[in-house]
C-alpha cells in the first residue's frame, strides 16, 4: 500500500488543514504576506535560515486574500500596488 503525501495548507479562515495537492502561493504567517512560490524576496529569506518558522502555503490566491493576507511586493507587484492604494484610502476614512 502506497501512503499518499500531505501538504499542510492554510484555509481561508486561516486555520491549517491537511490537503493532497501542493500550495500555489507561499506566505509568512506573522506579517501576512503571501506569494508566489518563486518568489526571490522569500527564496532568499529561506536560504538565510529566516521566513521558514513562519511559512504557510495556500491553494490559491482567492483563499490567502480571505484569509487576510496581502500581495507580496516583490513577486505580485502590481497587486500589492492596488492593495497599498485601497489600504491608504481605507485608513483615510478611519
């Protein structure tokens, strides 16, 4: 009997579940950002022996954005340019 590997995966409620496809999108629990999985800013992270304590992984971008993380502002740019311009105007209305 072949034993099927798990990917540990966050959900849109940000609690962790077991899944059996791998992660889309990669992202740092504490600063809660999310990104492609080759992303330079975390591969380089990554081999300095830091992000790795707090990585996630995500099936796809729709489940990290609902569960409250933001575009990465190396790999997803343009998005994180969108994110950043909603955040100041929200913040502006508080």
């Amino acid at each position: 009997m072949e034993l099927q590997k798990q990917y540990t995966l966050t959900g849109a409620d940000g609690k962790p579940y077991f899944s059996k496809q791998k992660g889309k999108f990669g992202g740092h629990r504490k600063n809660k950002i999310y990104g492609r999985m080759d992303c330079p800013a975390a591969l380089h992270a990554i081999a300095k022996g830091q992000y790795v304590k707090y990585r996630v992984f995500f099936a796809d971008e729709e489940t990290a954005i609902a569960a409250g993380y933001r575009p990465c502002a190396v790999c997803i740019l343009k998005k994180y340019a969108v994110w950043k311009k909603e955040h100041k105007k929200g913040a502006a209305n508080t």
